[in-house]
C-alpha cells in the first residue's frame, strides 16, 4: 500500500503537498492519506528519504516529522512542505516528461510560490489584505469549512484538491493570456485611454487585460465568430464612465445580420455566447471592430 502522511487539520501546505503527490507523482495516484499529529510519523523515526519502505508499505511523509518534505527544522522562509514536494516531483518526474507542458510546469510553480507565502502568514502583505473578498478565497474556506466540519480531515484534503485542480486550469490560462497579450495583442487608442484587440479561444485575456489597465478589451472568437467588447467600470479614483452604446449602434448598422447585446451597465457588448447559441455572430473583424472603437 502507498501511504501518504501529513499533519491533523491539515492547512494549504500540508493539503497542496498531497495533491503534487497524488496528482503528478506516477503511481500514487490512489495512495491512502493518513493523519498525525503534527511533527510526529508513522513509525516514530524521522525519514530519511521521500519515499520509505515500512513492512510491506511505501510511505511519504509531507509537513510533518522533520524528513525530506517538512520544512519545520528550517527558517528559510523562502520554502514550505509544499514547495520541496513540488520540487520533489519536478525532478523526479515532470522535468523528464514531454507530455507535461512548460505552461503546466509554470503553473505549477506558481502555485507553489503562493503557497510558500501563505504558510510564512505573508499574505497579510497582499493588496487590501483586510478587504472582505479575501474570505472567498481558498483560505477562507478551508478555514470556514473546518469550524463548519469540525475533525473531517479527510473532507478538507478531498475538497481542497478538488479545488487545486481549477485552480491549475486557471494558472495555465493565464499564463496563456499573458503571452496571448504580449505577443498578439492589438493596442488602439480611445478618448479613455489604451485598449487592446484579440482573436482568441481564450476568454481570460479579457479579464487580465483589464487588471493590466487596458480601458476596452475585444475578443473574437476564432471558432464561432462570437464578440465580446468590456469597458472599465467606473472606480472612484477615475472619473471617466466609458459607455459603449454609441458603439453598439454603429455595429449594429455595419453588420445588421448579427445579433449584438449591449448589457444595461453600458459597459458589456456582447455578440454571440455559450449563454445564448441562437445570437448570430458577427462577420467583422477585430481590426474592423477596432476602428470603430477608435472613433468613440
């Protein structure tokens, strides 16, 4: 039997160890996870080596009992149980696997770098660290679920898996749209400030090109031909209201055959969408669309 040990109520580090392991290391994918209080092993004998042999048993311990994969004896801040896990894997196997993307493998990284801040408390530094939405977050909810389901070690590890798997899928596409808006992007000029164009299956350019500070962000989609147009909300350092209704209308008298959507905020254009298959998609380009915008 493969086992898996980490420590009761396990937190982010612990549980995100588990999930490198079982996820990525080939062979451990239904490895049991069993539980200990913190510091202490199976066998009573720090490991001195990832995988153990115990009886008839493979063994990993992860962020507890002070072998290969804890980070306890260290004050290196700059390390957690999840991050020598990953590295653990990395080398032993990701590195060597071509199926295994360099934008996966980046994701990957990434994610254990959050980690590593998370478990040295540092996330108290991050952007409006007080601010309500950060209890929607994984932490929050890990934290939440534990006062909800208390002593439901196994609970906690399978649902924050779960949720670790989207959460790669979402590294991946960003790391995605970043490359998709540093090499493909096209930038234009607006009365409001800078926008940026793509033709592109990937969705997630539009909401990190907002964050990166583009005013308007258009998509097509190269597939089904379907449009979409967002403004910057209004915020209360920026006076400029950006409404696209003007936009609306004049795409709508140069392609009467498709069905565009402008959302009652003023600032969502929609032409086409997963929400609504019978909206007709649009003939125009993203150069064609963009000009329009220029002109606003």
């Amino acid at each position: 039997m493969k086992i898996i040990v980490v420590h009761s109520s396990p937190d982010l580090d612990a549980i995100t160890s588990v999930w490198f392991l079982k996820r990525f290391l080939p062979g451990w994918e239904d490895a049991v996870v069993k539980f200990v209080p913190a510091g202490e092993n199976l066998n009573g004998k720090i490991p001195q080596s990832v995988i153990e042999k115990i009886g008839d048993n493979e063994i990993i311990h992860a962020d507890t009992g002070l072998g290969p994969l804890d980070h306890h004896q260290t004050a290196d801040e700059n390390v957690c149980a999840a991050s020598l896990t990953f590295d653990f894997v990395s080398k032993s196997h990701l590195e060597k696997n071509q199926a295994i993307s360099k934008e996966k493998l980046e994701a990957l990284s990434r994610m254990s770098k959050v980690v590593v801040d998370v478990d040295h408390f540092k996330e108290i530094f991050w952007k409006d660290s007080t601010a309500d939405y950060h209890e929607f977050s994984l932490l929050g909810i890990l934290d939440g679920l534990k006062v909800q389901k208390p002593d439901q070690d196994g609970y906690y590890v399978d649902f924050v898996m779960e949720c670790l798997d989207g959460i790669l899928h979402e590294f991946e596409n960003r790391i995605w749209a970043e490359r998709e808006i540093a090499e493909k992007g096209k930038k234009f000029e607006t009365r409001f400030g800078e926008g940026i164009g793509f033709e592109t299956i990937n969705d997630t350019v539009i909401k990190l090109s907002q964050k990166m500070g583009y005013v308007i962000v258009i998509r097509k989609d190269p597939r089904k031909g379907y449009v979409r147009i967002k403004a910057k909300p209004k915020s209360e350092e920026d006076n400029k209201d950006i409404d696209l209704t003007l936009v609306y209308e004049k795409l709508k008298k140069i392609d009467p055959d498709a069905t565009w959507f402008l959302h009652i905020g003023k600032k969502m254009l929609l032409n086409g969408s997963v929400k609504n298959p019978k909206m007709r998609p649009s003939k125009l380009s993203v150069s064609e669309i963009i000009k329009v915008l220029e002109r606003i």
